[in-house]
C-alpha cells in the first residue's frame, strides 16, 4: 500500500485514500474529512476486494431515503429504506478524541432513537443503523433498546452492501 491508494477499512463501513505510510500504519483521509491512523492490516486496496466478492458501496451521504427492490419473492414490492451512519464523527463533526465514551455512546443513541421517530413518522419500511465494528458496545447498546421497541424487528444488515457493521430494522 502506498500514498494515493484508495482503501476501505476491514472492520468498519467506508474507507478513504492513503496519505502516509511508516513501518506497519496508514495515515487515512477519510470520506468523512478526518485523518487516522490505521494499522495496515486493516486496510483493504479497494480494486482488491472488489475483485472478490464485489465492492462495498459509500456510505457518504447517510441518513438518506433509498427504494430498494424487495427480495426475488416479491418483486412487485418496493421497500423505503432510510440508512443512519452512528459514527461519532458523522454525528459530531469533532475528533473522538475531544468527547468521552459515554457520551459518545449517549450522542450516538440519541441520534438513532431520533432516526427511528422520524422513521415511523414518515412510513419507512426498514431503517439501517451503521454502527461499525469496533468493540461491539454501542451495536449492544443498539440491540438492548431495539429488543424494547414495539413493532419492529431487528437483524444484521446485508454483509454485501453494509460490511459487519450494521443493523437493518423492519418497521411495521
């Protein structure tokens, strides 16, 4: 990997173009407009991995409406899907450095409990929380209160379309 290289990230959803390389670390430029650091081996050349099983698409511009198609069974029916990227970054517009955990976590919560109102309010079907991989707590968090909701059920996103680190919702 070299300077100019586009990447995605392996445990986490989105990617950006490598500005730096020293020893086994990457400075990144993210598509959100922030520099990290990240170990090498958590990095994919985004030609390589879409050679394989097919390119994960950006997720710049979240918090979005998008049709999807319903599965084979069902082609008649159309899907309103609204995706929520929970990174705090996304969110804050500030360096995670700047905040605690907890109130991260508490910003990140609010954020998706507000998503999901205004996902009922305007009759989305599904509403997919991309919440990355990291070490799962704020994906806990999410499932703890999604298991408390009414009227919907909760599941990991396609793999295909999101990565790991997603939760697809079904509102009814």
């Amino acid at each position: 990997m070299k300077p100019g290289d586009q990447i995605s990230f392996l445990d986490d959803v989105g990617g950006g173009v490598i500005l730096e390389v020293k020893q086994s670390e990457a400075l990144i430029l993210r598509e959100d407009g922030f520099e990290e650091w990240h170990p090498l081996a958590s990095l994919i050349l985004r030609g390589d991995f879409s050679d394989s099983i097919g390119s994960i698409p950006m997720h710049k511009d979240l918090d979005r409406e998008v049709i999807r198609q319903e599965p084979e069974e069902d082609r008649s029916k159309k899907r309103k899907v609204m995706e929520v990227d929970l990174h705090y970054g996304h969110l804050s517009g500030r360096s995670d450095r700047l905040a605690t955990a907890h109130e991260k976590l508490t910003l990140q919560l609010d954020h998706a409990r507000s998503m999901m109102e205004r996902a009922r309010k305007k009759k989305y079907t599904h509403v997919v929380f991309i919440h990355g991989v990291g070490k799962g707590k704020l994906r806990d968090e999410l499932h703890k209160w999604l298991n408390a909701q009414s009227r919907c059920e909760f599941y990991d996103a396609s793999f295909r379309d999101y990565g790991r680190g997603a939760t697809e919702v079904r509102i009814w």
